[in-house]
C-alpha cells in the first residue's frame, strides 16, 4: 500500500511539473514542440556548422539540438530553458557530455549571447519579432542565425533550405 502511494504522488509531480511547464511555455511565447536530434543534426550540417562553433539554443527544450551539436558536429552547445519539464529532461539527457554542453534555466531574454557563434531558434512569429531585435544587438557580427519554421521579419535570410521528411523550412541569417 506504501509503495502504491508513493507512486502515485512521485506521478502526480510529474504531471503537475509536466502541465506547469507548458503553461509557462505557451505563456513565453511558444509551446514546446519537439525536434527530433536526426532533425536536428540535418539542419546543422545543412548550416555548415563545425567542431569550432558554439551554439546557443534559445528555447532549448528537452536538448535535442544540444545533444546532436555535441555528438553530431563535436562543437560547445549552451542552452536557456524556462519550462521545468524540459529544462530537468535535458539536464539528465546531458550529464554524460556535460563538458561541452551547458543548460540555463533561464528566458532566452536573459541569454547572453556573446561568444556563440550560432544562435538555433524554433519560436512562434509573434516572439520572433522581439527575438529578432536581441540578436541584432546582441550577438557579435558574423553569427549564424538559425530559424526553423518562421522567417525573421527585420532580418534578410542569407539562405533557406528545407530538412527532414516533413521538408521543414529553415531560415539562415548572419549578422552584420
């Protein structure tokens, strides 16, 4: 009967933690969307990313596109996440390569941009405007902008291509 119940609390925690993080998430502007790490490393490597990179993923989610950074490119990888959910699960999908990967809980309007050399984003349109204005005056010139899905609307793509089996659109920017 112990055993049972405690169960069934460690659940609901989960799940509590679980509906929490989307809360939070649609409220900062972009509910959690998953992208798979085959993705993930199709888009970088379309980007022309190297082991001399240092992305930064805004919106980082369970850490997909950390971990194919890390593991599919062999570049630095450093996530902000604000959603508990995804921010715990990829803090555990991450403790074996820790040493290239680090993980903020954290808005992406707190991010620190300076030093990366890429920034990967997949948010809505409507945070993307405000996105759009940090990056320009954030990052340092000649960083690579990542956009899956959505075009940034006060930035001009250096490129477009598609990914995946779904023919994702992605958006690649360089900031001048």
């Amino acid at each position: 009967m112990n055993a049972l119940f405690i169960i069934f609390i460690i659940f609901i925690f989960f799940l509590a933690l679980w509906a929490t993080s989307n809360v939070i998430a649609i409220i900062g502007g972009s509910p959690p969307v998953d992208t798979s790490r085959a993705l993930c490393a199709e888009i970088l490597r379309k980007a022309g990313l190297s082991k001399k990179d240092v992305l930064l993923d805004l919106g980082s989610g369970s850490g997909n596109t950390l971990i194919a950074t890390v593991k599919d490119i062999g570049a630095t990888a450093i996530g902000y996440e604000i959603s508990p959910f995804p921010y715990l699960l990829s803090r555990v999908r991450t403790i074996l390569i820790r040493q290239k990967v680090r993980i903020h809980y954290a808005s992406l309007f707190e991010a620190d941009l300076s030093g990366a050399t890429v920034v990967f984003i997949y948010l809505l349109p409507k945070i993307l405007r405000t996105v759009g204005v940090k990056l320009q005056q954030e990052c340092d010139p000649g960083t690579l902008i990542i956009s899956r899905g959505f075009p940034l609307t006060n930035l001009v793509p250096l490129r477009t291509f598609t990914a995946g089996h779904n023919k994702t659109k992605i958006f690649l920017y360089k900031i001048k």
